[in-house]
C-alpha cells in the first residue's frame, strides 16, 4: 500500500518525521508531498522547494520503506487540487493529513483519509521553530540532524532574519517581489 | 437592451433575487456572471462555479427575459477585467452594480452603469449567511427555493462547516490548497 | 557603469527623485524599474504601469544619463523574480534598493546592491501621498510637476477616491474584479 | 440525469444540434461545455465565449430539458482537466464525447462516457464552415437560424476574414497578439 | 499627439526605423511596445525584453519627439490584448500596424488604426535578418548602428547560432525549456 | 560534488539510465528533473509526472549515490528557466545536457555544463520507444525493468494508443483538453 503526506516543511521538524515513522509502519511507499513548492524567501516560507526536497530526503534516508519526496506547486484552485497533487505522485491509496480542508478535499474526491494526532504540537510548529531562529533561540534539537545540516549548508537562519525584517522594517514605496507575509512570532493556535 | 449583473452568489439569496426582478423589468435580455468562479471550498467561497451556475439558473428559471449564467474566473489585472468580462458574455448594453471599483472600471471603459439599493441588506448579505450554515442558525427562509435544493443536493452545509474549521483550528503546518480566507462571523458593514 | 532601480512609484514622488538624483552620480545609465506593473485601480496600487511609465519618463527628462523606464510584472516566486527583473531590463551592474527581501535576492543572485537613506521619510512615503489625495489634502508640493500633470491628464485624484471608497463601502457580496488591498491612512512605520 | 457535451463550438451547426437532440432524449438536465472559452480573433477559433454562449443558448431555447451552457477555459494540463471541467458544471453523470483522449480522462477519472456518430461529417465540420465564410461559399443552410442571426449580429464573416488574411500576409516582424492558428483550408480527415 | 507602434524587433532594423521616422512625423509622442517580451533564446525570438529595449531606446535617442519604450508580454487571449497593451503604455490616439489580426483588435475595441508599407520588406524582415546572422551573412548594413552595439555587447550572434541548433540537432529525449519555435531560414512570404 | 540531469524521461529507457550510471562515476549526489512535468496523456507526452517519478527512482535504486528525483513544470519563460530549476532541486555544481538551447541557458547563468555521447541514439529514443508501444513492436528489452512495471501498473500502453489515436481520428470540432502533439512515428534525426 502506498500513502501520501503532505506539508509545507519549513522546516521539517520531529513533530513531522515522528508523524512520517508512524504512517511508515502502516504503507509498503510513502510519498511526501512539499507542498507551497513555488514560495521562498519568507518569513513564513523561507526555503525553496529544492532545498526543502534536501532535508527531508536526507532525514528520511533511514526509513524502511521506499519513499518519493516531490514538491507540489500551489494552484489556487481547491477544486482541481487533488487532480494536481495525484498526477505530481506516484499513485497512492491513502492520503495523512490534519488539515480540514485537505480532508474534505480528498474525501469529495473519494479517496481514503488518516489522521493522527501530532506530536508535541505546542513546541512542535513550523511558525515557532521559525521564530526561534529569528530571535536566536534554540531550534536545533527540534529539528532532525539532517535538517540542521542542510539549513547551516544554505546559511538559513541568516535568510530568514534578514527576509523577515522586510516586514518591520520596509516601507511602503519598496518594490515587492512577492506579497508580504504574516507569520507571528507567537504559535498558532492550534 | 441587454443586461449585464455580476456577483459571487456565495449563495444566490433573495437580495440577490429582489434586484434581478428589478432589472428585469427594464432589459430583454439578462446575464448574469458568476465571480471568482475558480474559488471553491473556502468560507468565503463554499460553493464551486458549476453548483452557483446551478442555483441561479434554477432561480432563474420563472423568470420572463431570455437568461444567460455564465462563469467569470478571476484575472487578478483590474485593468483588463473589463475586456475579460466582455469577452465571456454575450454583448451587453449596462452593467449593473453597486460596487464602486466595478463602477469606476465599467465607466472607463466606456460602458454605462447603473446602481440600484439593496434588499434588506442587513441579513441578506452572503458573509451573514454563510455564518448562519456553520452556526446551524436559520437561513432557508432567505434564499430561493431552488437554492435550498441545491446546496441539500451537493451537501453544502456540511462542507462549509468542515472548511470552516480549517481557520480555527489549523495550524501553521498544514499543506495549504488554497489561502485561507477571512470571512468573519457578522456581517461586513454595508 | 548602469544602475538598476525599482519601485511601485505609485505615485512617483520627490523622495524617489531625490535617490534618482543621487544615484545619478554614481552610474552612466540607469533603469527605474516600475513594479508590480500588472495592479491598478486599487488604494495602494491606483495607476497603471502606463501611467507610471508617464510620470516617471517625464520627471527623468532633465537627468544628464541614459534612461530606461521598464515595467516589471509580479510574477510571485522569489526565487526567480532577480531573473525575472533581468530579462526586462538592460543588463546591469548594480541595483539600488532598501529592502531587506529585494537585498537578499540580489545577493543570493550575485548582483551587487547599494542602499541609501530615503529622504524626508515622514511624508515622502506613497500610502502618505495616497491618503492625502482620497482626504482631500495637499499632494502637489510632494511630487515632480510632471507628475501633477500626468495624474491631473488621467483624472487620478477622482479614481483613488472612488475605488477606495470599495473598502469602506462595498459590501460582502459585491463582484471582486482584484482583491481589496489594506493600505492605511497612516504612512507605515518606516 | 444529467449529460454534458462539450466543445469548441466555433461556431455550433447542425451537426452539433443533431447530436444534442439524440442527448436530450436520454437525459433530464444538459450542460453544453463551450471549449477553449479563452481563445477568439483566429481563424481557428474566431468567436469568443459570449458569442458562442449567445448562439447556443438561443439554439437550444426550443429544447424540452434543462440546459445549461457554461465556458470552460483551457487549463494546458490533461491530468487536472477533468475536475477543472466538473468544478464549472453542474454535477453531471454521463459525458459526451466521440474524441478518444476526452473519452480517456473521463474514464480515468471515473466518468461512464457515450459516444454517437457525427451526422453528416463531411460538411458539418466546423473548419469546412469556417473556410465557407472566409472564400463566400454558402453555409447558413449548415448552422442553425439562431447562429445565422449571432454572426451577423456581430460582424462576424468579416472579423474571421480579417484575422485570416493574417496567416497569409502577415510578416515575420508583425507583432503577435496570439499565435496563429493552422487552420487549413480543406476539412480535417475525419 | 500620442502614437503607438508594436512590433517584436528581433532585432530592431532600418525597416522599422523607416517607420518609426515617418511616424515621428504625425505624432508629439511616440510608444514603442516590444511585444512578446517574455520570450527570448530562440530562433523567432533570440533577444531579451531588456535586450530589445536598450537597442530601440538608443536608435531612437536622435528623434525630436518624446519617446517610452516598453516591454508588452504575452496574453494569449486575443480578447483582451487591447486593454493590456493599453494598461502598459501612456495612453495613445492612434495605433500604427499593418498586421490584420492587430487592426482587428484595435478596431474592435474603437482605436483608430494607420497602416503604412515597409520599407525595403524584401531583406528587411526579421526571419532574413536572423537567418543571416546563423550562416554568417552580412547583416550589419541593415540595422542602425546602436543596434550592432547591442547584439556585440550581449554577444548575440553566439547565442542565436547556439540556440537555432536546438532545432536540427535536438533529440526528442531532451528537456524542453521553452517549445522550439519554427522560424525557417528564408524570409516569410510577405 | 552533487550533479543534475533533465529530461523529459517519456519513458526512462536504457538510453537514460546508461548517461546516469557514467554521471553517477562522476558526482557525489545525483539529482534528475522531470521535465515537462505538467503535461501527460499526449502521445509526445503519455505519462504524469508522478509515474515518471515513479519509473526513475525505482530504477535508480541499485545506485550506490543519493539521488533526487523531482518534477519540473515548464515556465514557457527562457530566460527564467535556469532559476525555476535551481529553485526546484538541491543545489547542483554541474549540469548535464546535449542540448544546445539548455546548455546555453546553464552557461549564461554561469552553470558549469557537461555534455556526453547519447548510448545507442538510434533506438533509445523517447519517440523511437513510443512508436512501438503504438505499434505493438517491442518494447520492454529497451527499459529498466521497473519501467515496465510501472507502465504496466498503470495500464500505459493502452493509454498511449488511446491518446495517439486522436490526432489521426479526431475531427476538428472536438473539444480540446491540450494542443495535440506532433510526434511522428520515426525517429527524430538526432
């Protein structure tokens, strides 16, 4: 049986390889999708699809199970979003996620859902870990080996300070080359 | 004369209906345009192009004038949404509108507008509504027949509460469709 | 040596001639990029590429060096926005920019990149500019003369008023031509 | 039950309307799909959306079922083509097609497809009716009286004139609103 | 009063400079629109939008009439061509084109068109420029002077030959950054 | 010293797999790009992106460096091709390629680029291949064996003939999900 997860990943952190090491003993494949494949340099998405690919493909090379990590560039349309994740993926049976809108997605596209509870979800949160490099605080014993790696390989603790300072520090007349986003320092409320 | 109305129809409800007979009384020919018609599954946009072209064309169907209910997918370039618009619908002589961009858009174009006000706009307003689907309050009484039966057909309520969810109780690393949209719970203040 | 410089420039103003001044000293030639040339008719983005190219072509006419004046669409992947931005202009040597995202990706692209204090901060900021013509306060003193006579030629003033009064007044059910932007009438804090 | 047939429609003649009186009698509701809604001004495609959806619509006014005739844009992606369609129609349970790659995503997707024969194939072509108007051969006896009256209504024998002269005639140097389409002379071998 | 002349000026020669000089003589103000400006490193299409605007810029530096240069993308949508290049330019009272399918457009959309012959079209033509560049004919004599510059400066007669190869040489296995184009190596029959 | 290697891959066949195992002698870490990764069901293009996915990293499993395998949606933009790969994949030193127009592109964008005899060119070609599964000629001794596996997972053959046979069978009034191909049945010269 082959199962698809999808997430953003930025970073990949232990709360998503511990979700990954739980579906990996239900499925033969794993596929993992990137999902926001086509945004960077953000405070809310700060490494690009390649580099994101990087990291989870190292962190992932001990698992078992024969798995594909492939990035899913966003399409804006939620009713054609299944048709565009399975033609990206080696055809799978059974989709992972959390996120009511994904489930409903693939459930009206009438493909079978899991979900499971994340782990230690109030530390364990992309926004967090974000924030954390931002404000130099520790993030590195969140995160697996190989993660810390390819970050230090592209330096992007230094990326992600300086992208994010566009939005305390710019004003209005610079040129944008994408829109501003609006990550919190704080966790979401989830 | 032809006439040309534009709106989300997020649902079709009686406001919207109320100024169809009134314009219906002054063209031969009306056509009405579906918006944002690649949006789909959120809250501020539940339903998809195909089930609004559905609604209205039901809705419509009692009615005198020749009705065309055609779907205007979204451009992103106001300075030639004008053309696109056009481009999609049979040759019109007046658009309708009470909104001040689609107004000012139509009028440097060249194409005349006119405005007319509202039905009850206090409760008959698409963000009201929705709210009252995911709050289980009342809301048959506020839109046609036709539309009850058709969001009962696709199961409508059920999915704007699902997608609903996805705004409260998300977190930061969820694969992301579509950008969330932040459609609140009272009505926008019109 | 030529000079590559960006903005929105909505409107061009005497903060951005005073850098064009400066910058002229530095370069042979220089090419002012007009971002986010696609958006019009909104608050924050009231005129079009063309327009923009007008004003600024016509403030430039006195400057001693080689000018070009290009518009550059969004095209919402950073990672490729710095080729983007080269395919459009003549090829430069250097560009100028104070924003930490628009810094970053040049240098991640090996271009070098120059900042500079802007000028008179406090006023000489668009949304600043912005909220004076929709309030009715003076703008004319801000801006190149060639600027008041492209607005004035365009009838400028009238269409910032109306679209912006979509914010306030349009309500939820309204057709969305482009998505309502949030510029404040406040300058942002830069 | 509901069918759907799409196609181009450029422009909708006797053969069409053959084919949608034999759909009629096998279904309540029918939704006619107006293919490459986008594309016009060619000698290909030479009528936009709202041309065609006027000549359709007014075509299938005598019909006894519910019609409805929605614009489908292409998508330039077979693999999200099918849920691209459905998400702009009502939902439909069988899909009309004699073109195998259509019938192939239909029934990849799940969709159970009918085909018929064409009637009268050889004339009621719609490149043999397109090459009619442009050399001044007969072919209002091949269209339905209501198509007749949309493509005078629009000038249309001179605009598909015109815009073909441009395959002819048109430099190299000429600028290129759209690529020329290849629409020969003689009937595809169909 | 305003002109505007598009073309795609791969690469600007003395044909268009004909023309340009007679046109400076009906207008105050000229825009030059570089048409299919994302297209660039093929055969048809081998120089970049900022390529082709530094090479047009500087031939036209001696005009006596005000001039704006602006790189005009692709659409493909015929429907809305007009409003696009109408958005990206200072607005204009007259289009300059010979091409039927542009008169069309502009006609359509109640802009007076001129139309003018070309000079010396025989050798003056893009695709007979081009060609001579691959077999190392002379094509200097027929360019402006600022013209030569430019293609030495970006090293252009190299990278048309590399690319024009593309087309003979390439096998079907490669990657396809962009569709090979299929501009033959004599001139088009106009 | 990590390497990357494009192709369409329609199918991965020995061709392909022998330039992969002589790069594999020379990098540390191989990454291979699905090119054209929006584009299936053509008889150019029969298989998504994600069986292409599939077919390549089963096939690369025996290898002894890491690999990466990941889709690349065509941007139809030359010019900013190389910078939509690099965003796409983990960053690569060097770049493999026969072909004229991508070994420019890479060397522009200062990419070092490597080129190496295709193996055995004459019938390891991609439209060599499809040709006889359309035919019902051999096939399968000219893939890895995991490429046969997974066409026939995915019931492939009958695909492609289905596909194929709309560009000899189908008439012009069909409805057009994507452009037909143009593969001819014989090899390319290449």
């Amino acid at each position: 049986m082959r199962g698809f997860y999808i997430g953003r990943f930025q970073p990949y952190h232990d709360g998503h390889h511990h979700m990954v090491e739980e579906i990996a003993t239900e499925v033969d494949e794993l596929v993992l999708g990137i999902g926001s494949a086509g945004d960077s340099h953000t405070r809310r998405n700060p490494f690009t699809a390649g580099e994101r690919v990087m990291m989870v493909t190292k962190a992932l090379d001990e698992l078992d199970v024969t798995t594909y990590v492939v990035p899913i560039e966003d399409l804006e349309r939620n009713s054609v979003w299944v048709s565009h994740v399975q033609s990206m993926s080696p055809k799978f049976d059974v989709a992972y996620s959390n996120n009511p809108l994904v489930v409903r997605l693939f459930e009206e596209a009438g493909v079978e859902v899991r979900s499971s509870p994340m782990f230690k979800r109030e530390v364990l949160e992309g926004s967090e870990l974000r924030g954390r490099m931002i404000r130099g605080d520790g993030w590195r014993d969140l995160v697996p080996d190989e993660v810390v790696d390819t970050i230090e390989e592209i330096d992007g603790v230094a990326r992600i300070r300086q992208v994010a300072s566009s939005d305390a520090n710019g004003g209005d007349d610079h040129a944008r080359p994408s829109e501003t986003d609006t990550d919190g320092e704080t966790p979401d409320p989830a």
